[in-house]
C-alpha cells in the first residue's frame, strides 16, 4: 500500500515517537489507521498499539451522554477550556449512534466547539461514518490508547442519549456524564430506559434565566429516580448538578466531581477493578470480532458454503444444520 | 430438562405431527422453543428444523414497515382478513427494534388485532423481548420455518419504520411493504434514509377524509422519489398505492399488488434468486453465531484469559494483542 511517493498510511517508528512527543499530525495519521477496516490496515494497527504498550491508560475517560439540543457540546467545551486552564491536555471522541445504523450524521464537530478547537492542548475526532457497532467500539477503545500515548490526560467519549450507545461508551469509560435538561416528569423520558442507570454524574443543564425553577424541579426528580438505583461503583454516590452554559456556572463544581469521583473510586478500589473489568470485556470482543473476520475471509470455505446451499434448498438438510457443518467445517479444517 | 410430570419444551415426533396438522398448541411451543436461547434448546430447535425439513419454504413471506402511528395492524387485519377470505392461512411475527436495545415493548399483540387474533386461520406471534439483533435474526428466521411447516401460506413480518430492523427483516422476506401516511416532504422524513430503497410495495395509508388531497400530494411525492431509486427485484418496478382502514378502500388493489408481485418475479427469477440469497446469507450468519457461542462458552479458555489480562495491566502486551492471542487459542487448542 506504499504510493510512489513514498506516502505510507502506517506510522513509523519516527512518527510514534513523534505521536508521543505530541504532534498532531502524527496523532491524526494514527487515528486514521485506527478507523480503517481495510484488512492490512487493521494489522498495522495491532502492530502499532503493540508499539505503544506502556504508554497508555494513563488517562481519566469520561462519556459524555445527553439528548440533542442538552448542550453537551457547549459543555465539553467549557469543561476542556478548564481543564487546559489549569495545565492539562484534553481530547474528545464522538460515538454516533445513528452512523451505527445507517451511516448517518457525524457528531464531534469540531465547528461547534469553536475556542477548543483552535486550542493546542486539545484534540477533537469527530466520528468516522458508516461502522457497524462492533466497529464502532473497537476503533473508540483503540483511539483512546493512541491519544493516550500522545499524552492527553483526559479523553471524553461524546455521544447522543438515544440508547444503543450509552451502554457501549459506559463499558470503556471511567466515569459517566448525562446530562438533563430543566423540567422534570416528561423531560426525563426522552432519556432511553437503563441510561440513568449509567450515570455517575447527572448535570441538569441551561439551569438559568426563566428555567430555573424547572431546573430544581427536574433535580428533584432525578434525585428521587437515582434513590432507586444501584450505584455503580463502590465508594461513589451518584451526584446531581446543576449547570449553565449561559453564565458558566457549574463547569468548575462539574469538574470538581470528576475528580471527587476519580479519587473516592481509587481509594475504594472500584477504579482499577472497573479498569480491570473493561480491559477483559474488550479482550473477550475483540477475539470475537478477530474470529468472524477470520471466517468471513475464509475463502476456502466458500465450495462447502456453496454445496450446503444446494442442499437446503433440495430439502435435503436444514438450514441451521447447513451453517453447523460450515462452523464445523471453519474450526476443524487443518485437523486430520 | 424433563419435569416429573413428563412435560417436556421439546415438542416430539407426534407433535411435530400435530404441527403440521395444524394444532395450535404445538405450534406454540414449537414457537417457544425456538425463541429460547438456552443452550440445549437452541440444540433441540436446530434437531427439530431438521425433522421438518421439505415442509418449509412454500409460504409467500411479506415484510412490513411503518411508523407508529401509520396503520400497520389495522392494514394487517384487513390484509388477513382478506386472505382467509380467499381460503388462505396467514401468520404475523413481529420484530421489534426496541427489544433489540433495551428490551423494550412489544409489537404484534394479539389485542390490537381483534378480529384476526380469534379466527383459526390466523396465527399472531407477538415480538419476545430482550433478544440481540443476532438474536431477533435467527428467531424471526426459524419461526417461519415452523410457521411453513405448520401450512401457513402467507407469513407477515411486521416491524416499525425506524431503521434498524428494516434492513434485517428485508433480507428474510420476499417482498417488503412500506406503510407512509397521507403528506408529502416532511411526512417522508419519519422514515429512516435507505428504508424506501427496500420498498417493493408503497401504502399511502388513511387516504381518506380530509386527508384525501394530501395523500395525492404524498403519493406524487413517493413516485418522484422511487424514480430515483434501482429497483430491487427484476421484473418488479415498486408500485405505490393509497388506503384507507376507514372504508377499507385499497385493502385488495394492496394483495393484488402482492400477488402480481409474486408471479411478475418469479416470471422473471428474481424470486427464486432472492431466496437462494437469502439462504446463503442466512448460513453464513447462523454460522456466525455458531462460532460465537462456542467461543463465549469455551470454559478451557478461561485460564488463558486471565493471564492474558493480567499481562495487559502490567504494561507487556497490548489488548488487541491479547485478543489475537486468545482467538489463535481458539482455533489452535485441539491441534498439537
């Protein structure tokens, strides 16, 4: 895949170490690598993070979960803009839902979070479109080691509150965000069932002006709601907060949580052992995403493939019995 | 998995009989026991598709779509009603993208198809919940074996518009209906990009009353967009129809359409070359899901996991090393 000019898609060993020492562009090349599904690519990739083992982990992974139109981007905003106030380096990564599905829209754009994009100390990757689920979630979890490499310090994971990928970004982060909008009741039901059930911190957001009273009401309500579930780290209580990109309050107590939350979970131990959970879960997914690859490229397969296909449809054999002898088939053919 | 009393989940040999004879009550555990995704039920459901084999296949099986709200089971019944009518069976199944998530609510229920529900030539099966899409797949595909089995003739699999089961349901039927209402621009915009491309059949539904006119403007609007869309099936060009549930105007022009369908594709083998697709992609998948399920319940690989594991969190290997390391083990562990 080297182009006459010389032009690889895969790192060096001088672009690493450039990737470390924090070059974008370096960083960039990396996350490309890492988004693409092309066969020899993806080799590249495991190669690379092989490269970067010890480099990575180092970081505090937060998603980032809300509604459209609950101003998260306004927020990650805010929030990047403090953390680099106070000497740190802050990256952001889009899941998107719906690209899940149908190659939809792209969330992380980087227009709309105008001074953090400008900023040298943060970095925004918008969502590649058109992945599967199970591509999705391999690319975030390798893009997070790689800009961990690189040295940010915390990685946020911005998605949209719809449900599929809330459970997805709550599996490879350290704490989770989702963010409310003022009004309680009715408004809490555009949040999909069992993403509460994810929070670590609920931000009931644009609390100001005419909203606020609605604003206390909702945070009633999430109170109340948050009363009936299950923390999900031990030594951490679920907290409640109340927000506005309007006049900025909020940011500095949202951020102050975070790092309450980063250090009640490590005494208690909660944070190494959910790290530890995660990092087994993703091993577990992604031998099974390296398995079904493997089948799927099995050309080798495809004579067996073709004969099982004319007997289920002589009524010879069933289906389900057609796609045994091929998995059969695929895990015994170098036996004897 | 026998009980004292004898009862067993597995239907035998003379309620296979039964099945095929018939008898409801043997369909509906057939039905059960394919939808269980217990191991040895999943073992039984593949022993039994295989006892009754050379009864499926000759069902007319129509996939149907709409938004909430678009008039999917009032259609149904009418549709049924008049396929009885003509001294036809038909059976509904119901897939439903939101169990597919979260476990959510459940379409296909008998008490929205009152009629229907109670005359013995219909069989209604509400959507089980809590299934992975993977899940929902192989469920609703072996259900309407057994329904074949049980000489249904016509199967509709119902689904709502909203892009995720859409596609799904399209490659297990033979043709797919697309339920709009009445308005034109907007209106379209409910339903997700890419489902109109799977439409064989178009319904402008509640063509009636005041929204007469605009089911006119709906229609021309469907027609300008289907212009620019391949058909799917050749000898097929997707017809677009208006109804209404009220008068039960269109209820028949809607089968016709259906049956014209059928016998313009298989004049022309596209339909007999969409099933012949549709089986090998359905072995291919189910041996997906095959391999996947003796990966995750492979107990001898339980202690190569946990080292794996423990050499990621000591910084020595990388997770997606791990993961290669763990699907090699896999595939390698019986060989010397």
């Amino acid at each position: 895949m080297r182009r006459q000019d010389g032009f690889s898609p895969v790192p060096g060993m001088a672009e690493l170490e450039a990737l470390r020492s924090g070059d974008r562009k370096a960083l960039a090349k990396a996350l490309t690598l890492v988004e693409s599904t092309r066969p020899d690519h993806r080799r590249e990739t495991e190669r690379m993070l092989e490269l970067l083992v010890g480099q990575t982990g180092r970081s505090l992974r937060i998603g980032i979960t809300g509604i459209p139109g609950a101003g998260k981007s306004t927020m990650i905003e805010a929030l990047g803009n403090h953390v680099i106030e106070m000497g740190g380096r802050l990256a952001v990564l889009a899941v998107d839902p719906s690209s899940m599905i149908s190659g939809g829209a792209i969330l992380g754009d980087k227009t709309r979070m105008h001074t953090l994009s400008k900023n040298p100390s943060a970095y925004i990757r918008p969502s590649p479109a058109g992945t599967s689920p199970g591509g999705v979630a391999r690319r975030t979890r390798e893009s997070i080691l790689v800009l961990e490499a690189a040295g940010y310090e915390v990685i946020i994971v911005e998605t949209v509150g719809v449900g599929q990928a809330e459970a997805m970004v709550s599996r490879m982060t350290d704490l989770f965000v989702l963010m409310l909008l003022p009004g309680g009741g009715d408004d809490l039901q555009g949040i999909k069932r069992g993403v509460m059930e994810l929070a670590d911190i609920v931000v009931i957001n644009k609390a100001d002006g005419d909203l606020r009273q609605r604003a206390n009401l909702a945070e009633a309500d999430v109170r109340h709601a948050l009363g009936f579930i299950q923390p999900r780290h031990s030594g951490w209580e679920p907290s409640v907060l109340k927000t506005s990109a309007l006049d900025g309050s909020g940011v500095r107590e949202l951020w102050d949580a975070i790092v309450r939350f980063r250090e009640q979970t490590e005494q208690s131990g909660a944070f190494s052992a959910n790290r530890k959970r995660q990092l087994d879960d993703w091993i577990r997914m992604e031998a099974r995403e390296m398995l079904l690859e493997k089948f799927d490229s099995d050309d080798s397969l495809q004579t067996t493939h073709r004969s099982l296909g004319e007997a289920v449809a002589a009524g010879t054999i069933s289906p389900v019995t057609a796609a045994r002898r091929l998995s059969d088939r695929f895990l015994n053919k170098d036996k004897p």
